[in-house]
C-alpha cells in the first residue's frame, strides 16, 4: 500500500480581524449586580412612598391600603 503524503498550505486570511474578549471576573459581575438591585430597590421603594403620600393628601383610602400592603415588603424588620 502507497503511503499518503498530506500537504498544508497557509493563505493570508483576508477578512476583519477578531479580537479575544477578557472574560469577566465573578467578584465584578456579582457586585455590579448587588449594586444594580440595590438601586432598582431604592427607586421602586421610592415611587412607592411618592404614592402612599399622594394617597394620603388626596385621602383615598382603598389606595393607600392596597399601597400599605405593598410597602410591606419593603421593609420587614
């Protein structure tokens, strides 16, 4: 039997150069999104308390019960 020869040739690619991407360290990924919940909290407890008050001024109270409720979660100490 005839042994097979194997021949590489090498062609200059001529597309667009990738670049490796750096993965992520745990540490930065899971601070950033402690610091984004933290935030989202921060705000929707916010907007909650904007509209109890409002409630209050306006003296519905069926919407600042139902309000009340809600902010329960946000502060269970």
């Amino acid at each position: 039997m005839k042994k097979e020869k194997l021949v590489y040739r090498y062609y200059r690619y001529e597309g667009e150069v990738l670049q490796a991407k750096r993965e992520i360290s745990f540490e930065l990924k899971l601070s950033s999104r402690l610091l984004l919940d933290e935030i989202c909290f921060s705000w929707n407890k916010e907007k909650l308390e904007t509209a109890i008050n409002s409630s209050i001024d306006t003296g519905n109270k069926e919407e600042f019960l139902k309000l009340s409720e809600l902010y329960k979660h946000f502060v269970w100490e």
